[in-house]
C-alpha cells in the first residue's frame, strides 16, 4: 500500500475487529468486549505500529509544509497589500 494513512488505518481497525472478535466468540458482553478490544489495540499499535504511526505523521508533515505554487504567493502578496492599506488608513 502507498498511502501511509490507509495501511495504518487497515492495521489499527484489523487489530480491534481480531480482538472484538475473539471476544464476543468468548461469550463475554459485547459493551465489555468492545472496551477491551479497544484497549488492547490501542497499546498493541503503540507498542508495533511505530513504524507506520512515523510514516503517517511524515505525511502529514510533508501535506502541511508543501511548497506554495506561484499563484499562491500572489495571492499572499496581495493580501499583505491590501493589509498595509488598511493599517495606513486607519492611522
């Protein structure tokens, strides 16, 4: 899988749905089996997944600090313009 994101997701939801499982074959309530398989994923993903939890978080990174197009600058540009203006008037 390419998306970090969706190979994490597949992972963390995989983990619960294997517990859950196991659990509600068990006999136990389903309100009790949900919160422990929930539990017991949550420290499972922290403990293995570190790796894809690094991958996703550089994704995030990566889409929050992309380079601005050219047509963005302009439109930063202008904006701090038109900010400046602004200041100048009420002054």
């Amino acid at each position: 899988m390419k998306n970090p994101w969706v190979k994490y997701l597949v992972l963390r939801i995989g983990t619960f749905s294997a517990f859950l499982a196991v659990f509600l074959l068990l006999q136990f309530d389903p309100f009790y089996a949900a919160a422990i398989a929930a539990i017991l994923a949550l420290a499972i993903s922290l403990i293995f997944f570190g790796k894809q939890r690094d991958a996703v978080s550089a994704a995030i990174y990566r889409a929050r600090n992309k380079k601005n197009d050219s047509d963005t600058d302009a439109e930063d540009s202008a904006d701090d313009q038109a900010d400046d203006r602004a200041d100048d008037s009420r002054s």
